[in-house]
C-alpha cells in the first residue's frame, strides 16, 4: 500500500469518528454537565496522549517544553482544552446538534480572519469572501431563513458556539512558530488543563459522577474527539504525499454528523440547515484556496 493510500485511510478513519462526535456530545450530555464532561474527557485523552507520547520515547520531550515554557503551556491549557469545550459543550447543551454542530465548524472561516492582524499577515480579498460566505450559512442557520428567526433560536447557546470557533482560532494562532512535536504540544496543554478543570469542579461541587453511562459518555469524548482522532490526524498528514487530499477529507465531517444527528438522536432537520451548511462547507473551500494559492505568509 502506498504512503498515499494509507494516509487517506487515517484521514477518512479521522474524519468518519470526528463525525459521530456532535451526537456524543448530545448524549453525554444529558448525563453529565458541560464542566464535568469536559473534566471527564480532558482526563481520558490525558491518558491516550501519555501512552502515545511513551510508546515515541518522547515524555522527556513534555518535562522540557512545560519547564523551557510554563506560561505558555499553562495559557494554552486554559483555552484548549479547558475554555474551548466548556463554552463547547455549554452551546450543545443549549442547542439542537443540527444547529452547533455546522456553526462550529465556522472556525475555519473565521481562522484566516483573526490570524491577519494577530500575526501581521496580508488577508486576500478571497479569504474575506470565504469567510463572508461561511457565516451568511451561519446566518441562515441561526435565522432559519427569517429576519425574526433568532426568536427561535437560544441567543446564549450561539453565543457560546460561536465564541468556541474564536477560542479555536486562538490557540492555532498563538501555536504558530511553535517548533514543538504537535502530540507533544497538546500533551502539555492538557497536562496544564486538567489540574485547572478538577479546582472548578471542586468550587462548583461538580465533580464527574462515576455511573456507567457517565463514564462511557466522557471515554468517547476523550478517545474520539480529543485523543486517538488528534493522533490519528496527524499521522495522516505526516504519511501523505499531498496532504491537500487529506485536509480536503474534513469536508465530509459536516455532512455525515448531520445524518448521524437525524437518525440517531431523531433531530428532524430544519430545511434551513442543508444550504447553510453547503455555505459553510463553500466558504472553507474558498479559504483553503485562497490560502493555497497565496505565498508563504511571513511573520513579524
């Protein structure tokens, strides 16, 4: 079997588990709170990503990076994953899955945006129209087609999601020049997280409840959101020869979570969420067209 080949297994293995995540989301959720599931499931991956960093004899690699960059590990931590799936997992809380589940994929069109001024980068006129025809879906989701629709929609809950995408972009953002191992990096981030996420459950007397359908709920989160698919991920894009083929794979993610969403949590998707996730998907496509089509951007 070719690299190739082999890598775009990884990359639709990824993509197929990212896909039931948004219905896990729902259903773990209707056991655990949002701070408690994100607990539970920042634990979980903490496990996989220390079996995987061993099994590369990388540990020492994690004590040097937190003691060479404790500040910059720790603020990390603070916002993936700690207050990226808390404003996450408070969204979906709030929200049908039909709707958080293609507003959060909004953060690819929105990472170009945040990245120009942050990184001092030149921002296309095409990454603007990605990003305008990304959110025009959003729009069109979040109204289900009406000037008054947002009546029906829990402006709190799209608040969150939407602050979620930002907090995303950010810690891509503030990762760029890290020369870092990226497992390695995101081990240290969510070393830094958990100790942080256990006080807040302490404080708010929610510390994760032990049945067996909470502990399942978090182990799939963990695994299939956080740990295995991160890893997986990135093998992919290691082992591929044009990892343009990979990368395009994640267009798939939207679409089947949206069918697992109807049929398996019984959601009857609104006739508004189809062409507001073809936007969404539309203006990624243009995003990562503009992005390749630019050169190299530098940064000050």
């Amino acid at each position: 079997m070719t690299n190739q080949k082999l890598a775009l297994i990884y990359g639709l293995c990824t993509v197929l588990l990212w896909s039931t995540v948004a219905t896990a989301f729902k259903i773990s959720l209707g056991i655990l709170s949002p701070l408690q599931l994100v607990t539970g499931a920042s634990f979980v991956s903490l496990l996989v990503l220390l079996l995987g960093v061993s099994a590369k004899g990388h540990l020492s690699h994690v004590v040097s990076a937190i003691r060479n960059r404790p500040a910059f590990y720790l603020a990390l931590g603070a916002i993936n994953p700690a207050a990226y799936y808390l404003a996450l997992f408070a969204g979906y809380d709030r929200l049908p899955a039909q709707i958080a589940a293609p507003v959060n994929y909004s953060w690819a069109v929105l990472l170009p945006l945040l990245a120009a001024p942050i990184l001092k980068q030149a921002l296309t006129r095409w990454q603007v129209l990605g990003c305008a025809i990304g959110y025009a879906g959003v729009t069109l989701i979040a109204t289900r087609g009406r000037l008054d629709g947002l009546d029906t929609v829990d402006p709190i809950g799209l608040g969150l999601i939407l602050f979620s995408a930002v907090l995303w972009c950010l810690y891509w953002i503030l990762n760029t020049g890290n020369k870092e191992d990226p497992i390695v990096s995101l081990l240290c981030c969510t070393l830094c997280s958990v100790p942080l996420l256990l006080v807040l459950n302490v404080i708010h007397g929610e510390l994760p409840t032990l049945t067996w359908g909470a502990v399942a709920g978090a182990a799939y989160v963990g695994l299939f959101e956080m740990g295995i698919t991160s890893m997986l991920w990135l093998k992919a894009l290691k082992t591929a020869k044009h990892t343009s083929q990979v990368s395009s794979l994640v267009f798939l993610s939207p679409v089947c979570s949206i069918l697992l969403i109807g049929t398996v949590l019984g959601e009857t998707i609104h006739p508004t969420v189809y062409p507001g996730m073809a936007l969404i998907l539309a203006g990624m496509v243009v995003t990562q067209w503009a992005e390749r089509k630019q050169p190299q951007p530098t940064v000050a």
